[in-house]
C-alpha cells in the first residue's frame, strides 16, 4: 500500500524514480510525486491520479537532479487531492518526506505541532512527520547528516504507527534518509549509486544487490556508501541478497494485463511449488521450512488457517484439502479477526498465516498474537523477503514469482498446492499408505498439464464473458471444496469489474438466495464429476425452473450439465484434492475477459492496492 522510490548517485534521478513508480503503481494509484534536490533547492512535481498523470505534469513543467524521493499513494488519511499527494514539507520548506503506512496519533501530535505554530496544508498523517522531523533538525547545532539522521530518529521516536519513510533536505544535500517501521522498505546497492524502494520490483532494473531494511531501522544513503542504524541510536548490522528475478519477471511482456500473463503463468508456478517436495522414495512430501520433526507433526492435533481475501479463500480450501488427506481437523479464520477474537488454541495446534505479499497487515497481527500466546506459527508467503516471512516459525514458499495483478490468481492455485503436499505429508505420518502416497504423487505430477489444459479454455470462456458481461449481479455456487472456489470466482469479478457477485454452497440457494434468481441473473454452478454431482444437478435444476441462466464448470466427457445450462464449461478430471485448482482457473478468466469487456482497468481496480499494510 503505497510505493516509495528514491534515489542518490551521479544519473538523472527523474526516470529511475518514475520507471520504478510504475513498477509500484499496484500498491496505489491515487496520486503521485517526486521531489528533486539540485543546486541546493528541492523541486516538488504531484499530480492526482495515475503515474502517466505526473508525467504529464512533469513534461509540461521539467524537473531533474541526481537526488530524488518519489511516492504512488493509496489513500488513508485525506481525499485524493493534490494537497494530499506525497512529498510533504516542513515548515522551512526545505525538507520533503513520503512515507508509507499510517501515524496513529498523528491528531494528537498535529495539534501540539500547531500550538508550537505550524501550519499544516494537507489532511494527512504523513505531513505532521514532515514537521516534526524539520522541527528537530532546526533545532540541531549542525546541519549535517548527522543531524538529519537524528532528525528522523528524534520524530520517529514521538510518532506510534507504520513507517517506511524516505527524507531530503536542501541543506544536507548528498543524503537520503529512509527508516522502517511495519512498511517494507528495500536497499540497492550499485555502483556509486544507491537505491530505496516500498518493493525490489522498482529497482531490479538497476540491481540485484539489496539489503532489506528490518523494523526500527534507518539508513542514510549516499552516492557512494550507506550507513544503517536503529531509531533507538544503536548500530545495526546487514546482510546484502541477491534478488532472484530479474527485470523481465516484473514487465508484462507479451500480454496485455499482468493478470493475464499471471493467469497463464500458472502451470509454472503449480509445478515451482511442488519443485523438490515431493519423494517418491518416502511417497510423501518434504517441506524442510516447516522446521518440524516428523514426531512435532504427528503431534499436531488441530490446525487454523489465517489469512485475508483470496488467501483466506485458499485457507477455506484449504480445510478441505488437508482434512481429507490428513484427518486432523482444521479451521480458517480471518486474518483481520484472528487477534480481536481470542480463539482458545490447544497446545498442539498448528497455526499458520498466508500471504502472497507476506506484508499485509491483518496477517502479520495474527502471526504476532499466534506467537505471542506461544504457539508455534507458520508462513505460507510468495515474497521471500517479507516480514511475515522472516517472522515466522519457519514455513513454506510459494515461489510464484512477483505477481503484480491487484487481483490474485498464480498465489492462489500455488497456495492450494501448498496445502496438497501438506495434506500429503501430515496424511502419511498418519493413515496414508505408501502406495497412496504414491498414487498422490503421481497424480500430483500431472498438476502442470492439467492446468496447461484448462488455460487453453480461454477462447470458450472469452465468449462467454462476452455473453454476460452486461448482468448486474453474479451467483457463484459450489459443494464442498468448490464452495470457497465459488467465493474466489465472486471476489475475482467482483473487484475488477465491479459486478456484484456471491458465492454460496449450492444447496444453500433455497435458504434465501433463490430469491435473486430472475431472468437477468447468472448463476455459475462449479459442478464436477464427484460424489455431489447428482446434488449440483438438482440444484442447478431449481434455478433453472425459476428461469435463471446458468454457466456450469463441469469434467471433461461430462454430457448431464449440457442437457441443463445454458453455458458449460468443461475442466480436466481431476482427483478431489487437486481439482479446486483447475476449477478456479475458468472463473479467473471469466471475471479478467468481463473486466476487459467492460472497459476495466484490469490491473488497477478502483480503490484497490495490492499488500494491504495497513489494518
Ligand atoms: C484479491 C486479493 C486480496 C489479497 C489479500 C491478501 O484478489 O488480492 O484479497 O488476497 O489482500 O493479500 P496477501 O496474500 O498479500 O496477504
């Protein structure tokens, strides 16, 4: 939520930051800025609305310079008015902040601020930063470095709150100051030049050489040299990684959406998921992350799932997926509940959170009350480099790749792909024999052309989303595993196309729902091949008597849904644990071709930003 590029060395700062804006435009798009340092005086260039706009401001009104700080916003404190967008200043005029995340007692501190004579211009939280940092260094013998390291040290000690902040001052002019607090912030190192960034999407171009920042950290950067220090004074050591990816993993190469590319990247990432985990030795699944002895896992006696959106979809999939392989019994909570709720959890439970971004906030809280009540908590994350990753009790990767779409899809069907191997695992320790291991293995083995099939319906589901795309209000149903696939198919189309849509268990419909059913309202029935075929069908049947159009996702061969629906689509058979993964696929594309049929922006939904880090 919200990007932050700087940076310091001896190139034009102007198109590294804007470049590196764009990469970040998925975590905001309400407005953007830059504030460049040259000869001595800073040049602040914001516009409402996307980066394109600030370029276009940018073109008619230039700016450039060797030292810049820039910002893509997700609205939180303030309307999306120029006023609001980032860089703010102090009242000196000569010091521009952005920051990511959310100053709790900012009201409290504006109105101190206000008594000591500031006058603020905007409605953010991120301004009474701008003030108190400036004021502390007004109030510093010298005007260097030092001082504007302190600055920031002095200010981030009164602000309680999320940070990740980058800093100028026209006075200190070879230095950019960033710090970190529950808002990632990544350092690059290159030659003689140095970056800062919300995400290393921004800045792969330039290196893959990046130290992340850790909470309570500040680092000063230079042109030639970078110093890190914690808000409590003290040094603090680093370790520099090499990013993995390069830049081409961030552009959407030959496809028009990275949703699209995302979507058809999928039997990659099903196959990078399972890569090296399983043994057919052992017939079982090795997730070496989890950090658990096999006696730990056979004392494991319940499980919750925590997680938001579609991770939680994945975490009610989940359930089904790992009860029915392992027989332990399992429960998925909200991320954004799980701390205010105070579930009681036994001894032996097993808790993990999910996050593709692995930054959200509602799930960091979870993990943190999950540990803090002394369980032991385990990530499932796609970024290698995210707090809930290094935070966690050990875990597994999804290695999806950046997935830069605000709408999930390759996170998902890998995270189910997640839950496969430890359904697998923790089944085996228990009841699964070995050749049952095997057959899951094998069958698991086809995962990837399994997927690679389904994708290949896309002509079919383009034409039906064209059919449909002008319905005002969607049903999504499905039986058991397919019941949170039908929620992820509302979700998906939903937020980016913003049709109303539901998801419910088919045989719910005539508690309630039945009642939306008219002439105009498509119901979209996830009705495989399996033991509650016969039961979709009746379902399906009563929204068929009451007129309703139905689309219906069925197996391969099927001939039943044809003499029903008015729309079929058919996906490879699959086992049960494997076939939420293809079912799903349909439904990412239906809802991405409605997008596109309405105009939507597709990677970019109102409202929307991908890694949400605040609560
Ligand atoms: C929906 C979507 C969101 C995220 C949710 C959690 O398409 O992307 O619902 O799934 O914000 O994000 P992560 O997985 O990064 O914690």
């Amino acid at each position: 939520m919200c990007g932050i590029v700087a940076y310091i060395g001896s190139s034009n700062a102007l198109p590294v930051l804007l470049d590196g804006l764009r990469r970040l435009e998925y975590r905001g798009y309400d407005s953007a800025g830059v504030a460049l340092l040259q000869s001595g005086r800073i040049d602040v260039r914001k516009a409402v609305g996307r980066i394109a706009n600030l370029a276009e401001e940018i073109e008619k009104n230039p700016v450039s310079g060797q030292i810049g700080i820039s910002h893509t916003r997700w609205a939180t404190h303030g309307a999306v008015t120029r006023e609001n967008a980032h860089p703010h200043s102090d009242r000196s005029g000569r010091l521009h902040l952005v920051h990511n995340g959310v100053i709790e007692n900012y009201q409290t501190l504006r109105e101190q601020l206000i008594e000591r004579g500031h006058e603020f211009h905007s409605q953010t939280d991120t301004e009474v930063l701008a003030h108190l940092v400036g004021e502390a260094f007004e109030q510093s013998a010298t005007q260097d470095k030092g001082s504007l390291v302190e600055a920031v040290r002095s200010a981030l000690r009164q602000v309680i709150g999320t940070y990740g902040i980058s800093v100028v001052h026209a006075d200190v002019p070879g230095v950019i100051v960033g710090a970190r607090r529950g808002s990632p912030l990544v350092l690059g190192i290159g030659k003689d030049e140095h970056f800062l960034a919300s995400d290393v999407s921004a800045i792969v171009a330039h290196t893959r050489d990046v130290v992340y920042l850790n909470d309570y950290e500040i680092v000063a950067l230079q042109a030639e040299g970078f110093e890190i220090s914690t808000v409590s004074g003290g040094g603090a050591g680093f370790q520099i990684s090499r990013v993995e990816f390069d830049a081409s993993s961030v552009d959407k190469g030959k496809y028009p959406h990275y949703m699209l590319k995302e979507i058809h990247e999928q039997p990659n990432t099903v196959r990078d998921a399972m890569r090296g985990r399983l043994s057919l030795e052992e017939a079982t699944a090795k997730l070496g992350g989890l950090n658990m002895t096999n006696s730990e896992l056979r004392a494991v006696d319940r499980i919750v799932l925590a997680g938001c959106g579609t991770a939680f979809h994945s975490a009610m999939t989940g359930e089904y997926i790992i009860e029915s392989l392992s027989h332990i019994p399992v429960e998925c909570e909200f991320a954004s509940e799980f701390r205010y709720r105070n579930i009681p959890l036994q001894r032996d439970t097993l808790a993990f959170v999910i996050s593709q971004s692995g930054e959200t906030a509602d799930t960091l809280a979870a993990l943190r009350e999950s540990q803090r009540k002394g369980h032991r908590t385990l990530g499932i994350c796609n970024n290698v480099a995210s707090t809930i990753a290094r935070e966690s009790d050990g875990g597994v990767y999804m290695h999806a790749g950046p997935e830069i779409g605000v709408a999930a899809t390759k996170s998902f069907t890998s995270q189910l792909t997640i839950f496969t191997l430890l359904g697998l695992l923790l089944g085996r320790i228990r009841h699964l024999s070995h050749s049952e291991g095997r057959d899951m293995i094998a069958q698991m083995e086809k995962l990837p052309d399994l997927v690679a099939r389904t994708i290949e319906l896309e002509s079919q589901v383009a034409a039906i989303a064209k059919k449909y795309a002008q319905a005002k209000n969607f049903l999504f149903m499905g039986r058991q595993a397919h019941y949170p696939i039908a929620l992820e198919g509302a979700l998906k189309l939903k937020e980016i196309s913003y049709i109303s849509a539901s998801g419910y268990p088919s045989a719910e419909l005539k508690h309630g729902v039945i009642a939306l059913i008219t002439e105009d309202t498509p119901s979209l029935f996830i009705a495989p091949r399996d033991a509650v075929f016969e039961k979709n069908i009746s379902n399906i049947e009563e929204v068929k008597a009451r007129k309703g159009p139905v689309i219906a996702i069925g197996t391969e061969g099927d001939t039943a849904l044809k003499k029903i629906c008015d729309d079929v689509i058919l996906i490879p058979d699959a086992p049960h644990y494997l076939s939420p993964i293809l079912s799903v696929i349909p439904l990412q594309l239906l809802a991405y071709y409605i997008a596109v049929e309405l105009g939507c922006d597709v990677d970019k939904p109102r409202n929307l930003a991908k890694s949400v880090t605040v609560e």
